[in-house]
C-alpha cells in the first residue's frame, strides 16, 4: 500500500527549515535566490539608499482601477504570495524526498530569473499607484504601509510569482507523481496553485497596491521568459479574473479588456524589442513624480 501524501495544508516553516538543511542541492539554490529577493526588489525600492542611487518614479494609475473597490478583506489573500511558491516547494520535498530536490532546485533559480527579470526594469523606472491610508486598527495594513514604499508596481512580481507558480510547478508536481494523480493531496495541490493564481491577482487590485496596468505588463514579461505560458495564462487568464467575485467590479467587461488591449500591445511590440524596453518605453509616457 503507497503511503499517504502529506497535505500541502500541514506544512509550516519548520518543514521548509528541514528541507534547506537536508538538502545541499536545495541550499546551493536557495542562497542566490534570497539574496537576489533583497537585491534586486527589497533594496531598490528601500529610502535606505542615497538619493544619488534612486530611480526616477512614476505614477500609472488607470481610470479602470476606479471600478475595482477598495476591499480590505482581500488583504489576507495578497500577503500569502511567498507562502505560496515556499510552501508549495515544500510540500514537494514533503510528498516525493531527495527525489524531488533536482526539481525544486531548478524552481529556485527560475524564481531568481523572474526578480532579475522584473528588476531591468525597476532599476531604470520605477512606478507606483495611489492607495487609500493603512485601514484604522488593522495591523497588516499597517505593517505593509510601513515597510513598503510602494514602488517597483510594474510589472507586478505578486502576479508573475503566481502565475509563474501554477504554469511550472504543477507540471513539476505531475512528473513526480506518475503514479500518484490520482491522490488526493496532488489533486488537491494542483486545484489550489490554479485557483491561487486568480485569487492572489484580483487581490494586488482589491487592496490597491497594483493598477490595472500592472497585470498585462507581468504577464507580457512572463510570456517573454516561458515559451508556451500564453496558452494558459495570457488573455484566457485575463478573461477568468473577477468571475463572481465579491465585492462586484462594476464594469468587468471594460476592466478586464483594457487589460488585454494592453498586453496584446505589449506583445506586439515585444516582436521586435527586449520585453524591459518595451515596458520601460511605456513607463517614460506617465509625468516623472516631483515630491
């Protein structure tokens, strides 16, 4: 009888402690990788540097960010994007051992590709959005206004980690577990990084850290890095967003296809320029910020 697979919804930190320590592969890959999150996100849109070192910025708000309401609740879905891909990386040493250690190291080093990716732009242009004041007595709210200063908006890292995480960590999850689809825990796994990918975008919209311009830009990048990705995730995810959700986005219809009139241009463009110019290009078009 094959053992049971762990739940994806049972690992915790000490799972992921675990799997660095035990596995020098996993370690070797982990390293870079966090030192490239500080590096090339944290540290650049850090008031930690000197003036002299800061990109210009921009604001990119769009008029269809006004039919997405401001909805606090969603700010539990949008801070799990990190315990996504960590736990999930997890879960697969949890479920498969050392087996899955060449996998989840190849995982790593793609991560570090999305943030150095993400950072050729934010390096030359920064962006940023208007959003409402921290939420009176919620303290996550308060603890993300205070420690980020809400730069580097496009493209969206939360959207491209997600989207990144259903379009090559399921299939990672399928070849490790040929013999094991039909398990509960994989079934269950699958589902939950689909489903995530959605919830986690309509969040960075409902909790206003993201303008509706942010979206099609991180798919466009992602689109550039991972031949293949558009089949699932390029207007077909665009069109799957805000579908009987609550609260009620109140012209989905225009939202959702200015999202795609967008990417279609950024695709366009990208036929013949690096994605970093062409989304770097559409950056210089909003007034550089004078405060």
């Amino acid at each position: 009888m094959k053992k049971k697979l762990p739940s994806f919804h049972s690992t915790n930190a000490l799972h992921t402690i675990l799997m660095i320590i035990s596995s020098p592969r996993i370690c070797r890959a982990a390293i870079p990788t966090v030192g490239v999150i500080i590096r090339d996100f944290f540290y650049i849109q850090s008031s930690l540097r000197p003036k002299k070192k800061r990109q210009p910025y921009v604001r990119i708000d769009h008029p269809t960010d006004r039919s997405i309401p401001f909805a606090p609740e969603w700010v539990s879905v949008y801070i799990r994007f990190i315990h996504l891909w960590v736990f999930t990386l997890t879960w697969m040493y949890r479920a498969f051992g050392r087996e899955a250690s060449r996998l989840i190291a190849d995982s790593l080093s793609e991560l570090k590709a999305l943030y150095l990716s993400a950072s050729s732009v934010y390096r030359v242009i920064q962006s940023t959005t208007d959003r409402p004041p921290p939420v009176k007595g919620d303290l996550t709210f308060a603890l993300i206004h205070k420690t980020d200063p809400h730069l580097n908006c496009l493209p969206s890292l939360h959207v491209m980690v997600v989207t990144w995480a259903a379009y090559a960590l399921i299939p990672r999850i399928n070849q490790l577990a040929v013999s094991r689809q039909d398990d509960e825990s994989v079934i269950e796994m699958k589902l939950f990084l689909e489903e995530r990918a959605r919830l986690i975008t309509e969040s960075v919209l409902y909790v206003k850290q993201h303008s509706t311009n942010c979206i099609p830009a991180a798919l466009f990048v992602m689109r550039s890095l991972f031949p293949g990705f558009e089949k699932s995730y390029g207007e077909d995810f665009i069109e799957t967003l805000f579908v009987n959700r609550l609260p009620r986005v109140s012209d989905r219809e225009a939202v959702c296809e200015h999202m795609k009139t967008l990417y279609r241009k950024f695709v366009n463009e990208g036929k013949t320029r690096p994605f970093n110019e062409v989304l770097i290009e559409f950056l210089k078009q909003f007034p550089e910020n004078k405060d």
